[in-house]
C-alpha cells in the first residue's frame, strides 16, 4: 500500500484523549478572560464617573490689551462699568455718539469690554452690536460679543460671532479656543480638536488649548494621548490646577495610579480644598484600615 493511502484508525478509543485536552484548554481561554476583565474593571473603578466628566475645558478670559480704545473713546466711557441707572448709561451712550463717528466702534467696543468685566453680560451685547454698526471688521468686538452671548446662554450665536472673528483674522487663537470649547460642548469632537490644534500651531505657549485638546481626546478614549497633551500644559504652566487634575485622571485610565497619585498631590498642593483630587486620591489609596 502507498504511503498516502494508510488511513488514520478511526476507533472511538483514539478520539476520547483529544476531549479532555479541549476541555482543559477552553477552561484556561475562559480563566484568562476572567482575569483580564477584573483587572480592567479595577483600572475604570478608581474613578467615581466617566473620565469626559471630570475633564476640565478651559476658555480664554477676555484680553483688555486687545481692545485699547483712543484716549478720548476712553474717557467718554471711563465709568460705565459703575454705572448704576439707566439715566446713566444713556448719558455715556451720548458722551459716545459725540464723538467723531471713526472713533464710536473703539469706544462701543471699549465699553462692551467694561461690561463684560462688570458681569453686565446683556448690556454688553448692545453694546458691541453697536460697536459692529459702525464697524463691522472690528474682531475683537465680533469675539467679545461671542464671550457674551455664550455667558448668556446663545451659544449658537456665540459660534456665529467666533466665526466672523477668525473670518476677519484666521490666526485668533483665542477664537479658536473658544469655538472649540463651544463645538466640545456639542460632542463635535473632530471638530473641537481642529480648532483647538489650530490654536496651539498659532500660539505653541498656549497651555489652555493643550489641556482642551487632552479634553477633547480623552472623550474619545484615546487616554496616552490625552495624558500627552494635558502633560504639555502643566510643562507650562505649573500651577495650572485642571490640566493637572485631567493628567492624573488620564493616569488613572492607563493604569497608571502612582503618577495619578504624584499628580493629584500636585492638585493639591496648588489648591488644598480642591474636592475632586481629595476624592479621587482616597479612592486611589483604598479604605483605611482599622
């Protein structure tokens, strides 16, 4: 007979080994599996909810220095922000519409700033709009106005004045931030990061942008990158409190919980009475024992 013609004995009694060693073999597949679902449980328990949650995004504070108004725009609306009566307020409305018509867009724009600062979020508003009036390519009173209007809660009209803004002047990166914040917000993730990225490129010292772009990629799951990110702003900016808090909370994803702990102690050390970092350390450190 050829040798390809032998054929294997087929006899129950060959087979019946074979079983056991499946048996064996599904049951290490299955411990394995068990043991790496536990693990990764233990990493998710160290944080009381989903990291995006605990994720700070920071937006950029208004810049006087970007709304320097000619001295006599500035004197007309010196003391608006103190201004406590209607009868008021229109008495520097006038003081401003004397003012030859080049300079009412800087003292509009001026004002809106004071109000701003005052919280008068709303008087700021016609404010700026009437600053636009007289000047509609004035970005900073578009960007302001936006500030405005996300404080008051029009955060689709904000994006509209971001966007005039970067219109007038692409590389505004604090328009950028803002905008990406406000798309963050909306879950338009790819989006936010584009704007955020943008800012950075324009502005490499911008830590703000780096730890929202941390923000915006821990929201996708994407953890070392976040963790990257977020160490960029703290290099510096030290004392930066939510990029170290988003660090140590990327840390905490990774598995990682002694930088967590180095990180969260940094939190602390920056702002003793900051709740979230006392929680999540305790959570870090396990319950005391008696």
């Amino acid at each position: 007979m050829k040798e390809q013609d032998r054929a294997v004995p087929s006899s129950s009694s060959n087979r019946f080994p074979i079983l056991p060693l499946l048996a064996a073999l599904l049951f290490l597949i299955l411990l394995a599996y068990t043991f790496l679902q536990n693990k990764s449980s233990r990493k998710a328990s160290f944080v009381a909810s989903p990291l995006p949650e605990e994720v700070i995004a920071t937006n950029h504070p208004v810049n006087p220095a970007e709304l320097t108004a000619p001295q006599s725009a500035t004197q007309a609306v010196g003391t608006v922000a103190g201004t406590t009566t209607q009868a008021e307020a229109a008495a520097s409305e006038n003081d401003i519409e004397k003012l030859p018509e080049n300079e009412r867009a800087e003292a509009y724009a001026h004002e809106g700033d004071l109000l701003i600062k005052a919280k008068r979020y709303r008087e700021a508003i016609a404010a700026l709009r009437r600053a636009l009036s007289y000047d509609s390519q004035n970005e900073s009173a578009h960007y302001n106005l936006a500030l405005a209007l996300a404080k008051t809660g029009d955060e689709q009209q904000a994006k509209v004045e971001y966007m005039e803004a970067l219109r007038i002047t692409p590389d505004y990166a604090e328009a950028h931030n803002n905008l990406g914040n406000l798309l963050l917000k909306e879950g338009k993730l790819d989006d936010a990061l584009t704007h955020f990225k943008e800012a950075v490129r324009i502005n490499p010292q911008n830590a703000i942008a780096y730890n929202n772009i941390g923000t915006a990629l821990a929201r996708k799951g994407r953890y070392y990158d976040a963790g990257e990110n977020f160490s960029k702003a703290v290099a510096l900016s030290p004392d930066y409190l939510e990029a170290r808090f988003n660090l140590a909370n990327a840390y905490i994803k990774e598995g990682l919980p002694n930088d967590a702990q180095r990180e969260l102690n940094e939190a602390l050390r920056i702002k003793p009475d900051f709740t979230p970092a006392r929680q999540a350390l305790q959570r870090l450190r396990g319950p005391r024992q008696n």
